[in-house]
C-alpha cells in the first residue's frame, strides 16, 4: 500500500515501522516505543534484583531505579511521590479504592454517583460495594448531544452522595470531563471525587494539585509504557486511612504470630514483588511522552477525530456517536460491527469493535455494540483515507 503522509513519530514504534498494519485502537492499548521496550530488555539484562529487600549493590540499584521511577510519575502528574502507589492497571487501582477506601465510608442508603458513560472497570466495583455496603449506585445521564450532563449531575449529587465516580475521558465519546470543576461540586457535599483516567493519560495533562480529585488510576499501556503496570494517585492523607487489599511481604514493619503493623503509603499498598520493569518503563513511557509533548497529542487528536469525522460523514450509512480527542465511533448501518471489523481486518485495519466494556452506555445509546477508531502521534491523515475507502468497499458489498 502507497503511504500518501509521512508520520515522524511511526518510526519510533517497530511494531508499526516494520508493517503494513494500520493501527486505530489506541485506546484498547497503545503501541510502545523503542525506547520502552530498550529500558524493560536492558532491566533484565543489567538491572534486575528484587527491591525494598537487597542489601547489596545491584538490589540497592534497581530500588533507586524503582523510586526514581514513581518520582518522574508525581512530577507528570504533579503529586507527591508518597501519593503514588504502583499497580497493575486502572482496573485494580479502582478496585482497592472501592475495596480499601469507600466501604469503610459507605453506609446504608448512601449514594454512589457515576454517570452512564463509565468503563466496566469503574462500574462494576462500585455495584459491588453497593452490594456490600446498602448504598445504592446513582446515574449522571448525557445531554441530547452525547456529552457530560453537568446539570444532571448537579440535580444527582446532594448531601447522600459519599463516593463520586468518573471517568476523566470516555473510551467510547471521547469526551474530557472538567474534573477541577467536579472536584468543587463534588467536596462541596463532602463526598469524595474518584476519577478513572485510563483514557486521558496520553491525551490531556494531569495535574492532581489542580484538579484537586480525592483518586486518579491509569494504566501505563495506553500511554506507551509496558502491559502490567499502572499508577493509582491517593491524596496522602486519605491514602492513611486506605485499607491495603492485599498483604504479604514488603508492605510491613513488624509481624508477630497474631498481627502486624504496615508500612506507610505508598508501600502498604505495594504487597509482594512489584512489576520494577513495568515502572522503569513507565518513567521512560513519561519522558517519550513529554519530548512530544502533550500540546501535540492534543493537536494530532483534534485534527484526526475532525478529519475522520468529515471523511465518514460523507458516506451514506454511517451513524456517528462520538467524536473528540482522538476517538471516534460509529456504525454502518445494517451490518453487525463485528462483520465491519473482520472485513477491516482484511485491509490490515485494526479497530475494536464491540461494547467497548460500556454495556450500560450502548443500552441508553440503544445499540449492540459499535466500531470506534483511536488515534495516537503514529497515525495520520492517510490511516483515516484507508478507512473510510475499506468502509466503502464493505458497504458495496453487503449491498447498503
Ligand atoms: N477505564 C477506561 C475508560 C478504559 O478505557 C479502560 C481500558 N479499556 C479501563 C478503565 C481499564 O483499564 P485497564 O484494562 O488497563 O485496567
């Protein structure tokens, strides 16, 4: 396939260097650059020792690596570094926030607040803990153009609302909440603000002083770091009063035969051996990042959901549903996605089709599923060119 525009930044990532294949699914994980996968090699190749726990050279090397690590994190995300516990993704962040934090917090008929919009991962835990707790879970619906219902939100939040929950970017609209402005809202009811960043990592700046949210988690495989490795944000006295979900070694100060006294923040939450590789690797993820700088991911993001808009709106049959930062989904009318997918694959586009971990958002949307296409720095103008020209053949061919 001719490639009409050259990428700068494509050839950073071998992956997509070294292949035909055009990637639109960012937001399901990102590609990693050469860098990443050079500092994860060079870990186990000169690096690795178990940390926290070595009393020897290389030990006391990858604890250094591993705490510079978590430092670069609080500055791109401008924290304290002991208000930056490691884990695995946005998925278990959220979870031992609902699990350590908001059930020792909710009582019966409190309310949990989250808006329609949510991931499975930042739904499912809190029915959960309403299950547990007696609280019961609460929705912020969208205005008629699918975003963010802040008057919706208002009329819902009120003084039985103890635990807000919101994404920070859809992964399905795209959308970019106002967090500062929810955290306002939100503390003015003395609940607390938790915000699932796992979108908006790689596209917008996180600034936790300035959104002042009680919980930010994000995972570092959408934003070019390694699979296996994410950060959960905890203002540091709410992080003291945080349960661990999970115990065992390095998490403690002293044990006897019948208790044990953990260790503060950020390492009470870090039980057993940690992903060193993973967070060494989200430092550099960081540093690649900032040498793009966030200002041009905004702009490539703006330009190629703009761009894929028009393109697809010119043909006849596509339903668009959301559209921002660097996503974009839609429908083919009468085709089932799945099908829009497979016959994509065929011309080496790689999209998700599905409901996008967002069941109760396709519901109120009254759709199955849908495609979406998702866009990082290594796509252009040209990957939205093939699309739109693959989603012609395919309309042909089923006859829309
Ligand atoms: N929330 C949103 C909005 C997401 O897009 C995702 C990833 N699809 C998650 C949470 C879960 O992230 P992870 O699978 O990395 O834990």
């Amino acid at each position: 396939r001719e490639r009409s525009v050259k990428n700068n930044y494509k050839a950073d990532f071998p992956l997509l260097a070294n292949s035909d294949l055009i990637y639109l699914d960012s937001a399901a994980t990102s590609q990693k650059p050469q860098c990443v996968i050079d500092a994860l090699t060079n870990y186990y190749q000169t690096q690795n020792a178990n940390v926290h726990r070595a009393l020897y050279g290389l030990g006391e090397a990858a604890t250094a690596e591993y705490e510079q690590a978590r430092k670069k994190v609080a500055g791109f995300i401008n924290s304290e570094a002991d208000e930056v516990i490691f884990t695995k993704g946005t998925t278990q962040g959220l979870n031992w926030i609902a699990n350590g934090f908001a059930e020792q917090v909710l009582k019966p008929g409190d309310e949990i607040l989250i808006s329609i919009e949510e991931h499975h991962s930042n739904l499912v835990p809190w029915q959960i803990i309403a299950q547990k707790t007696g609280a019961k879970l609460v929705y912020v619906y969208l205005t008629a153009d699918l975003n963010f219902d802040y008057a919706d939100f208002e009329v819902k939040l009120n003084s039985k609302t103890k635990i807000v929950a919101l994404h920070h970017m859809s992964n399905v609209l795209g959308n970019i909440l106002d967090i500062s402005k929810l955290a306002e809202l939100t503390h003015n009811f003395g609940a607390y603000l938790v915000v699932d960043g796992a979108q908006a990592a790689a596209h917008t700046v996180l600034d936790m002083k300035k959104f002042d949210c009680d919980f930010y988690a994000f995972s570092g495989h959408k934003m070019f770091g390694p699979m296996g490795i994410g950060v959960l944000f905890g203002k540091r006295e709410l992080l003291a009063k945080m349960q661990p979900v999970e115990y065992g070694g390095e998490m403690i100060n002293e044990v006897s035969e019948q208790s044990a006294d953990f260790k503060a923040a950020p390492l009470k939450f870090e039980a057993g051996t940690q992903n060193v590789a993973g967070a060494i690797g989200l430092g550099v993820a960081i540093d690649y990042l900032k040498q793009v700088g966030i200002t041009n991911i905004e702009k490539v993001d703006l330009d190629l959901s703009k761009y894929a808009k028009n393109k697809l709106e010119e043909i006849d049959g596509i339903t668009i549903y959301g559209h921002n930062h660097g996503i974009i989904s839609f429908n083919l009318d009468g085709v089932h996605p799945h099908d829009v997918a497979s016959f994509l694959d065929a011309d080496d586009l790689c999209l998700r089709a599905g409901h996008h971990c967002a069941e109760p958002l396709m519901n109120y949307l009254k759709i199955p599923a849908c495609l979406r296409a998702s866009f990082s720095i290594y796509n252009d103008y040209s990957d939205v060119d093939a699309l739109a020209n693959s989603l012609k053949k395919i309309k042909e061919f089923f006859g829309k």
